[in-house]
C-alpha cells in the first residue's frame, strides 16, 4: 500500500487543482520519474480498493 505522506518534491513541483495532480513543466527529470511511479502506485492501491 502506499503511503499518504507525500514526497518531499511534491509541495514544489506538483500543482494539485480540481482537474487532479499536474507535475510542473520545470520539474526536474529525476522528480518527472519519480512523479510517474508514486501516480503509478497510487492508481494501483486504488484498483485494489474496489
């Protein structure tokens, strides 16, 4: 399961609106990876939910 506790990238580089979670275009490429694993798991951990 994933943790809720946020990365500590996640308050400088994500804008979270109502559309969702949104990596800023500035990210570095060590967070967009990163980003893409955590959003990963976090879809994972929802599936298992259902």
């Amino acid at each position: 399961m994933v943790s809720l506790i946020k990365p500590d990238w996640f308050e400088k580089w994500v804008i979270v609106d109502e559309d969702g979670w949104h990596l800023k275009k500035e990210a570095p490429e060590k967070v967009k990876e990163e980003f893409e694993v955590y959003m990963k798991e976090i879809n994972e951990d929802m599936l298992s939910f259902e």
